[in-house]
C-alpha cells in the first residue's frame, strides 16, 4: 500500500484511477475519511496568490447527509457533475436535479404524481409481469450477459411502460441512454475528446427530447391512463412537453441505469458470498427488506454528486467556505464509513441498521423514485431466483469508465434452464 501521503494525493476526477482495483479505490477512501474527510482536490496549477480550482471532497456520511439537507447553503443549479459543463448539456444530462427552488419545488410537485404509494402498490402486477416476460426470453442454453438479458432490460421496460411509451422505442431509448451517461467510455462514445463527447450526448439527447416531445404533446391533445399523461395532462399545473421530454432523460437514467446496476451488482455479490445467497434463499420474505438494503449500500449505484457554496461564511463543521466553492458528496464512501456501519466491508443480508446514502442524503434532492427501485429489486431478484435457483456470475463484471455511475457494462452469468 501507498504510504497516506499518496493515498491523499490521488486525482478522484480522474478516470484512469477509477480503472485501479475496487479494494484498492476503497482503501484510498478509508484514509480520505480517517485522516482528511474533507479534503480539496485541485484542478489546475493555479499562479502564485490566485484562487486554485478544483473541489473539497467529503467522504463521512455525517457530511453527505448535512450537505444534501441544506440546499440552500449547498446548491445543484449550478452544476451537479465535477467539471462544469455548458447549460445546455447539463439541463439534458441533469433535468430537475440540476435546480433549486422555487423551480425545483414546481417540477418536483408535478412529476411526484406518478410516484405515490397508491400508484407504485398498483404497478406490483405489472413488474411481475415484465420479469415473467424477460425471464421467459432468457436464453435457453443456460448462458447469457446478464447485463443486457435481464438487468438492463427489466427497469427500462417498467418506466416504459408507466410513460405508455411503445416497445418499437426500447432498443433506441436503451441505446441513447447508455450515451448520455455512459459517455466516458469508449464502447458507448469512441471519439473521446471533449468536442466527441460532447456532440454525441447533444445528439442522442436532442433525439430522446424529440420523441417525448412527441408522445407528450398526442396526450396533451388525446389524454391516455399512463404517466405522461399524468404529467403533461392532469387538472393540476401540468409539465410542458419540452419540460416533460427533458424529465424523461432523468427518470431513464435514474431508473434504469441505476437500478440496472444494482440488479447487476446484486448478482456479483451474491455469487461471491454463497452463504448470504443461501441464507437469503432459505427464507426470501425473512431476509427480503435487510437484503434490498444492504445490496443498494453495496452497490452505491451513483457514486458522487456535486453541490455548490451559496455564499461566504457558510459553514460546515469546522470549516468555512466562500460562495461558488464546489463539494462534491461522494456517496460510495459514506456507505463504508466506519463511524455509522459495522464492518462496512462486510456483505452482510442481515444488517439491520443500514442508513445507508444509495439515494442521496435526506433533502431536497432525495429519490423520488427509490421506491420504486426497491419495488423492482424486490420482484427481481424474487422471480429470478424462483425461475433460475442457481444461477450465478461467471468470471468478473466488465465496469463502466465512469467516476459518477457504479456501472456494469457486461456481465456474464450461467443457470440451469428450465425445460
């Protein structure tokens, strides 16, 4: 190991480090959080006596959940990404999670329809009915990307669904979304300059906001019982179809490349530690609600957020930060942080203090779709198990080149198939 010297000294808005080794990445966390829990980054080699770029990283969960309930200390609407990007790209790439109030407060209020636990207690048969069908297209020889056969596909096919979006869209909504937010990876953008990256998000965004567009303006002309049709045609205050089109890359995003990977991720771990699969298995409903937990606290599907200082003399703990400083919350290491979980390392299906920040700290900004996801988790990994008891990873994830989503790109699995 690095002597900590080095282990401080590492660039975390570098891509390449995030291609090291996970327990290497977690060891550097651990003494960020032991020895500079809020340490600053430096973007530049800024001239003698100017301000120097960059951003203060806060690793304890104390500080992710005290930073995400002050929202009016700590904002989004300047950028929730490390490096700052150009408006346009960040209103496609951030939508309502790139806002402060009273804006937020208006988008959140409309789009929190569609997410009551009336509406989510009724979509259990409709999940239920979207795993029999992806289980039933699994490849029948008993292997296949587990990835692109089930995780990616299952959370999709849901928010598709709620919206009324036809399946012909599926395979180009999949394909753009893994644009958007996978575009630091070469498999998803090969022309990785910041001009390639750039015009390929643009696009696939500008194509996305289109066939929303679309879609939103037929219900506002001929309403339908679905969620867009909620959103764009209610008797309430209502979103604009360019409002809805932009939400829609939020909510694809949110819902199936986080939940994707937790699916995904879930399946690693439990293939890694058998005695939890067994354990879980032996009794599902028992272990169920401690099990979702710990794998979205494993998972830390989204791996950092930004907010930036509202004003001078803002202070959190001990420290005192000037308007325009930028923080950068980063949730993968509040959910190993020693001080709040037991053994953090540890994969433990039956940890049942579990405060874990998967989706964010509480506030302003808090998920509105994690019940949603723990919906999906709980009828995913249910039927899949009960369809394929054995099934399991083979070999290592294939990892997105990403430092914002925990991604699995591949991920290959095996299972005896039912005949």
């Amino acid at each position: 190991m690095a002597e900590s010297g080095e282990l401080l000294s590492v660039p975390l808005h570098d891509l390449s480090w995030w291609e090291r080794p996970a327990d290497e990445r977690a060891s550097v966390f651990a003494e960020l959080r032991k020895n500079s829990p809020r340490k600053f980054i430096p973007l530049d080699d800024a001239a003698h006596g100017a301000k120097r770029k960059g951003f203060w990283a806060l690793t304890t969960h104390a500080d992710i959940v005290e930073v995400s309930r002050r929202s009016d200390d700590f904002c989004s609407g300047e950028g929730t990404q490390i490096f700052d990007q150009p408006a346009a790209l960040r209103e496609y790439r951030g939508s309502i999670i790139d806002m402060d109030n009273p804006e937020h407060a208006r988008l959140r209020k409309i789009v929190s329809r569609g997410f009551t636990s009336r509406n989510l207690a009724a979509l259990r048969t409709d999940i239920e009915a979207t795993v029999t069908e992806i289980l039933d297209a699994m490849p029948a020889d008993g292997s296949c990307d587990f990835v692109s056969s089930f995780a990616a596909l299952l959370p999709l096919r849901i928010i598709d669904n709620m919206l009324g979006i036809p399946r012909e869209h599926e395979a180009f909504i999949l394909e753009a979304t893994n644009v958007i937010l996978g575009a630091s990876d070469a498999e998803y953008v090969s022309d990785q300059s910041g001009a390639g990256i750039h015009r390929a998000v643009t696009q696939a965004s500008e194509k996305l906001i289109a066939l929303l567009q679309e879609l939103a303006e037929e219900r506002v002309a001929e309403p339908r019982d679905d969620l867009i049709t909620k959103l764009v045609a209610a008797d309430d205050e209502n979103l604009t179809p360019q409002e809805m089109a932009k939400f829609f890359i939020l909510l694809v995003g949110a819902g199936n490349e986080t939940t994707r990977n937790v699916i995904s991720h879930g399946l690693h771990v439990l293939t890694q530690h058998p005695d939890q699969r067994d354990l879980w298995l032996s009794d599902y409903d028992e272990h169920k609600q401690t099990a979702i937990e710990e794998l979205l606290r494993w998972a830390s599907p989204v791996i950092h957020m930004r907010r930036t200082v509202t004003r001078d003399g803002v202070r959190l703990g001990d420290m005192e930060f000037s308007a325009g400083d930028k923080v950068v919350l980063w949730y993968n290491s509040g959910n190993r942080d020693e001080d709040v979980f037991d053994d953090p390392e540890v994969f433990d299906i039956t940890r049942d203090y579990n405060p874990h920040v998967a989706f964010g700290g509480a506030g302003a900004h808090f998920c509105l779709g994690a019940h949603l996801a723990r919906l999906e988790l709980d009828v995913a990994f249910r039927m899949l198990f009960e369809r394929f008891p054995d099934i399991h990873s083979v070999g290592e994830p294939v990892p997105l080149r990403a430092n914002f989503l925990n991604g699995i790109k591949h991920l290959s699995a095996e299972y005896t198939p039912v005949r």
